[in-house]
C-alpha cells in the first residue's frame, strides 16, 4: 500500500548522531515514547469506497502514530478476550450463547476513533468488543459473561446484554433486528435535544432482511433524523450465505432513497473514514448506511462449528489476507513506529491483562438471590413475589 | 354525580341515555401548586407537598344516591364538564406543558388529531416533533419510541387500535419490559403506550380484540384500564409521571363519556383498585366497559334486594390485592366481570391470586364471567353474546349469594 513518507526526520530526531545508518535494528524509537505521540501520518485505504447515492470519501486517511498503535492496541486485546471466551465456554463458565466477534475488530476500533463517548452506538448480540470500545473494562465483561454481580448488567442481562449508558453504548440485543428502531429512537431524541451527536445503529447481513429495517429506514429518512445503518456483513446469517438469503446482497444499496457507501470492515482506517463522513452526512443530511465489509473467524456462536457451511480453506484464506490486526502490524512496521518485538510484547501484556481479569472475574460472587426481584421496575410497589416453591427464595418487588 | 353514557352509533344493547353513578371520587379543594394522589378510600395522600392540609372538604357520595342527592353535589361541586377523551387530552396537553420531554407518536396523531380526537389540536401547539405523525408501521415506531426513552424522551406511543400493537409485541415485551432488567438498571423506559381495545359496535374481529390478557406476563411493565372522564385523566397523568412502562387500556365505546371533573389538578394511583359502591354481600370486581355493564346490574340487584360492592380494579398488572383483599375479607363472595377471554384472562390470573392469598375469607368459589373465547363476529346480536351482559351478572350474583 502507498506511504507517505516525508515525516522521516521527525521520527529520528533525538538520535541525529545515527542518522547515516541504514539498519532498522538501532533507529527505532521506543513504543512507550512520547515524543513522536502526534506524528501526523496518512494512510490509504486497501480499497476504495463504492457509494450509492452519496460521493465516496477519499482513500486518504489522516492518522496519528498514536492512533495507529492504539489500535493495534485495542484490537488485539478485544482478540484476546474473544479467544479467552471461547476458552471460558468450553470449560462451561459461559453458559447459553455466546457470539463471538474476532475477526470483526476492525469494526469497533475504527468507529470509536470518529466518533465521540455522546454519539450513541446500538448493536445485536455481538456486542462484547463494541462494550470494550465504548470504555468497558474487561473484568465487566468477563463478570457477565460468567454471571456474577460485578458485570456490566449485574450478571442478569449475559453475553447478548452489554450495555453501558454513560457511555452512550445502548446494548446489547438477542432480537435480530429489534436494536434497529430503537436505534432510530435514539436518533429521534438526539434529534429532539438537538444534541449534534448521531447514533450508529448496527445489525448483520441477516438483519437487513428484517421489515422493520426498512421501516425504520423510512422514518429516519421521513423525520431526518441522525441515525446511522451500519450492515456488519460477514456474509452468513448463522449458517445462511448472503447469497442464499438476500436476493440484493448490496446492502448498502438497500436503502433505495436512503444513501449507502460499501467499507472495507477488515480495514480499521477505511472504518474510520467511514463513520467519520457518515457522521458529518447525517448530521446535515440524515440518514446513511455503511455496509461494512467483514468476515468473522468463529462460527455464529459457540455452539456452531462455523465449518459446516463454508470450507476452512476460506477463513484460513481470509486471515492470511485480510486479518485486521495483521494489517495494523504490518503498517506499524512499515512506518517503523515500533518493532516485531515490541509488537509481541504489547500482545504478551494483553494476554496477562485478560488473565487476570478472567482470574477477577473468576473470584468475584454471583448475584444474591434478592437481585432476582431487582430491577424489574424502576419504583417499588412493596408487591410480594416468590420463586417457583413460594418458599425458598422470596422478596418484595422494590 | 352524574356521568352519562352515549354509545357510539346507538346500537341496542344499552340504552343510551342510562344514568350512572360514579360515586367513588373524594375530592380534595387544593391550593394552588400542590398535588394530590386520591386513594380509592377517601384518604386524600399529599404527593409533594404534606403541609397544605388547610382548606380541605371532603365530598363523600352517598351509597345508594338518589337523583336528588346527586344533583346537590353537582351544584356544589364545580368542576367542568368533558367527555372522556377530551379528559385524556386535558391530562396529555398539561403533562407536556409540565415537562418539555413528553412527545407523542402514533398514526394520524398530528394533523388529524388522532382517530377518537384525543391528540386533536396537540400538533399545532406542539410542533409535529413532539405530536408526530409515524407511518403505518408499530414494530419500528414503537421501538423508535422505546429507544428515545432510553435516552431519557418520554412517549407516549399510541396505537390507533389495541390490536395493532400485537404487530409491536416484541418491543413491548423484549425491549420495553425487560431493558430495564436486563441492563442491571442503567435503562428506564418511561413510555406510556396507550390505544382503545375492546368489543366496540360491530368492528369485526380483529377490531374488537382485548390484549390485556397477552401483556400481562410480561415483566416489567404496568397495565391500566381507564373507564370513566375522572380516571382517564389521573391515569394519564399518572402514567407519563411513571418511571415504568405503562400500559394504558382505554375502549373505544367509552369515548363519549361525559362527567364533571375537578378544575384543580390531580394524579391518581396507578396501582389503587377504584370504589365504585361499597357494600356487603358479594365483590364484584370489574374493569373498563363493564364496570357500566355491572352498574347497571346493580341498580336491579339492589332492587332485589342484594347489596354488592363494586370495585373497579383499574390497575391490571400488579393487581391491588389491598382493596381487593380486604374487600374479599368484608364480602366472603367474590364476582369477576371482564371484557377478556376466559382463557388467560385477566380474570384468570385475578382468581388464581385472590385463590392463593385470601382462600380463607371465601365462601364460596370466585365465579369469573368473562367473553367468550371466540373471535368476535360482526352480527350485532352475535356481538352481544360474546361479551358479558348485565342480566348474565344479576344471574350469577343470585346464585352466588345462595
């Protein structure tokens, strides 16, 4: 890909003295250094953007070397807490469904970097690394993910329930396609406060079949409202090929009326050009749809092999190629921000980092059986309920 | 006070200048500013304010008032005179006057005023943000609805008929009733989702459908039935005021309902039971329509000779087991009148808790006469077979007080 290479001499000014030496070994800086934390860089994106309806945004995306290691940061520990999950499951801590989202990180990582804690992001029910993006900590999602009182939804709502408000992330939802409306709800009142922030409402390509996509397409477009469609479309809907579901696998053609532009979602910077001219879009124009891209390496969830409707040969393919942690890698190599080994350091302190967050998790209590009757309504009526035996567990509705 | 009935296209199942008696209203003059919640028992509960006791009378309607006695207190009591949806709209209009948050939605809420007028004219003094007009499509603009209240908007969803919202059930259920749960508290869903159900005047079936009986599993939410002008109103308020989602029931024969309500402003208790006539042999507890229904088989019971009391339950979902149970503990015979199907009704589960807690204080099974569980045919006479009539109610109560 193309680089942009006029920033050279920012990058080795302390070490003039070696300025002649051609050898990479010597000249990097540190990754911790803070000297060069806002080195402008310019990346450009594998693929150019494809828009309907809309001029695409250029492939040139403004960056720093900070962002670029943050993200390389970022999505290698949403990696490792997917792969720890599936760990987790199979020694039966996670129970029920677990939908993992590597593969995908891109996504996440590209949009929280466009956009701001107050834009408002909805999302189904592979939302653990859109909750880390959003400012969760990973003892949250783990607590969650096994249950206990110190996740994020106090171990009642689980793996398809991440929620977070302070940080506008809204879920976190098990009904494929019902996150849409709400996402246009919140759309509506931001559009009511007149808050200048948009929402990001997400689904897959097996939620844009849904009506109420398009219902809810309708009114966004109707009432202007700020809401932004993002299809993550890793081209199964569970076991359903795009092809076999949708009779226009071009979903970001499908708003018709509505515009559309097609990401590379592998591509972080392409994500993050993306949301970022979505939002400018909607903020002025109303609703857009970002179709992005993306493929996820696990199957729909734990309890699917992933293998039975596509050929290994096909994920194996997609990670040699187009995995987006190793396209971060190799553009931090490539403008000799950091080095291999450095590299393998930040990923040995995420695993340590999961670690002990898992071991966190691990020791922290389930939820009192009181909390049962907690958090039904928001006002107590003092009402009497009980468990199934009416003996056992019992409470008062508060 | 006199509330008078007007049926809608005066079909002959009721006459339709039929005299009742609501008689359950205690009033509390207010000074300027403060709230009042009323109790079904008379006990006015200050809501804010506990120091402005002063100038209070209590305005207690007689048992069994004669027209006399009725018109007395109307020339005492003054107040305005509105039908039932005017009502809804006086409480809607002062709850978005009162908080900048309250918006409605719904088809043909803002520039036609709403199918029964009770958005009309809203639209104009709003703007069309806030009184706005969706498309046909109750999946999404009640999910549209669900997510601004998350964010902190209260709405006020309204479907244009009960039944259509069957077409919203998963937002109702997924996502307004259990959010709050499900996101350890972080969400409220303040939304007051309202519409007329009910048996109406040979709407058809699927016009005439009761869906209290498959709202009310789902945790998390409220259910109120309004039924006359007075509590339309404080309910409304009430609703919107709520933290919970609330499900407001209203029916589409009780529209024009006309009764005198009070000038000051008033909020009732979303969970109290409603008083509508004390007495001592048996419980008739009823909601919405048939409470007129019941009512009217009253005034031939008490020509008998028999004296019941009527308990407009009001709240749905939780039930008022105070009221009711200590009613249950007055009576010891217990009579459920309700517009629902007798398949998981209302009634059902309102048997099955006052079964479970007052079993002791019965003499005699609860008899529940609900509709039939049939859809509800065109043919008018066929129509009022499906629903409960009064003399079906006069039977039951003979035979229970055997």
């Amino acid at each position: 890909m193309a680089l942009s290479t006029s920033f050279r001499s920012n990058l080795i000014k302390p070490l003039t003295a070696l300025t002649a030496l051609s050898s990479t070994q010597h000249l990097r800086r540190p990754f911790s250094s803070s000297v060069d934390d806002s080195t402008a860089l310019t990346i450009e994106t594998s693929v150019p953007f494809v828009g309907h309806k809309c001029e695409p945004p250029s492939r040139n995306v403004e960056t720093t070397s900070k962002e670029l290691l943050g993200f390389f940061h970022d999505m290698a520990l949403m990696r490792r807490m997917e792969i720890a999950s599936d760990s987790l499951y199979k020694s039966k801590l996670i129970r029920g469904f677990c939908h993992l989202y590597d593969g995908q990180e891109a996504v996440a990582v590209g949009m929280e970097a466009a956009i701001t804690k107050k834009d408002c992001i909805i999302t189904a029910y592979r939302d653990h690394c859109i909750y880390l993006g959003r400012g969760g900590t990973l003892v949250e999602c783990f607590s969650e993910l096994m249950g206990r009182q110190a996740g994020c939804s106090k171990g009642k709502g689980g793996s398809m329930h991440f929620y977070k408000k302070d940080s506008g992330f809204y879920g976190g939802h098990g009904i494929v396609g019902a996150q849409v409306p709400l996402g246009c709800g919140l759309a509506f009142a931001q559009k009511y406060s007149k808050d200048e922030t948009v929402t990001f409402a997400m689904y897959g390509d097996g939620a844009a079949n849904q009506g109420q996509l398009f219902e809810a397409l309708n009114m966004a477009a109707l009432l202007d409202l700020p809401a932004i469609f993002v299809c993550e479309n890793n081209h199964y809907g569970m076991g359903t090929a795009e092809w076999r579901a949708a009779k226009s696998p071009s979903y970001y053609k499908r708003g018709d009326y509505v515009p559309g532009l097609k990401v590379d979602g592998m591509d972080a910077f392409a994500v993050k050009q993306a949301c970022r001219f979505a939002k400018e879009h909607a903020l002025k124009n109303g609703p857009i749809i970002l179709e992005m891209d993306t493929y996820r390496y696990h199957g729909h969830s734990m309890s699917d092999p992933g293998s039975t409707y596509r050929t290994r040969d096909e994920i194996s393919g997609v990670r040699q190629e187009r995995d987006p942690i190793e396209r971060i890698r190799k553009l931090i190599l490539s403008h000799e921000l950091s080095t291999e080994a450095e590299l393998k350091n930040i990923e040995k302190k995420i695993r340590s980092e999961v670690d002990d967050a898992i071991a966190q998790a691990k020791e922290s209590s389930m939820p009192d059986p009181s909390e049962l009757f907690t958090n039904v309504y928001v006002k107590g009526f003092g009402i009497e309920v009980a468990g199934a035996d009416r003996k056992e567990v019992r409470g008062v509705l508060p | 006070m006199a509330a008078i009935f007007q049926g809608i296209g005066a079909a002959a199942a009721l006459p339709s200048t039929e005299k009742f008696h609501s008689q359950s209203r205690r009033f509390v003059s207010a000074r300027k500013g403060s709230l009042f919640v009323v109790r079904s028992d008379g006990r006015p509960s200050l809501g804010s304010s506990p120091r402005s006791r002063g100038a209070q009378h209590l305005i207690t309607n007689a048992v069994a008032a004669k027209a006399d006695a009725s018109a007395t207190s109307t020339a005492s009591k003054p107040g305005h005179e509105l039908l039932l949806f005017e009502a809804l709209r006086e409480g809607l209009e002062e709850e978005m006057d009162r908080d900048p948050r309250v918006c409605v939605m719904g088809e043909d809420v803002g520039h036609y005023g709403g199918s029964y007028k009770v958005t009309k004219g809203l639209a104009t003094k709003y703007g069309d943000l806030r009184v706005l007009d969706t498309p046909i499509a109750e999946n999404s603009f009640t999910g549209m609805g669900i997510g601004a209240a998350m964010t902190g908007l209260r709405p006020i969803i309204e479907g244009m008929n009960m039944g259509f919202l069957l077409l919203a059930f998963n937002q109702i259920s997924n996502n307004c009733g259990m959010l709050h749960y499900t996101s350890g508290g972080q969400f409220k869903i303040p939304v007051v989702i309202r519409g007329p159900g009910g048996v109406g005047r040979q709407l058809g079936a699927e016009h005439s459908q009761r869906l209290e009986s498959y709202f009310q599993s789902i945790p998390g939410i409220q259910m109120v039935a309004c039924s006359t002008p007075y509590n339309a109103k404080g309910l409304m308020k009430a609703a919107i005021r709520s933290e919970n989602p609330v499900i407001l029931f209203e029916h589409v024969l009780l529209y024009n309902l006309k009764e005198r309500i009070p000038d000051e402003e008033y909020v009732l208790s979303l969970e109290e039971a409603e008083m509508v006539r004390p007495g001592e042999h048996v419980t008739i507890l009823t909601y919405s329509r048939m409470r007129y229904h019941v009512m009217q088989a009253a005034k031939t019971l008490v020509n008998k000779g028999y004296d019941p009391e009527v308990i407009d339950i009001r709240s749905l979902k939780p039930f008022d087991l105070y009221t009711i149970g200590n009613s249950v503990k007055k009576t010891h015979r217990v009579l459920i009148v309700e517009e629902c199907m007798r398949t998981g009704g209302i009634g059902a589960s309102l048997t099955a808790a006052i079964t479970e807690n007052f079993i002791d204080y019965l003499d005699a099974p609860i008899v529940c006469l609900s509709s039939q569980d049939v859809p509800t045919p065109y043919a008018g006479t066929l129509e009022e077979w499906t629903v409960v009539q009064p003399a079906q109610i006069v039977t039951a109560v003979e035979q229970l007080c055997q």
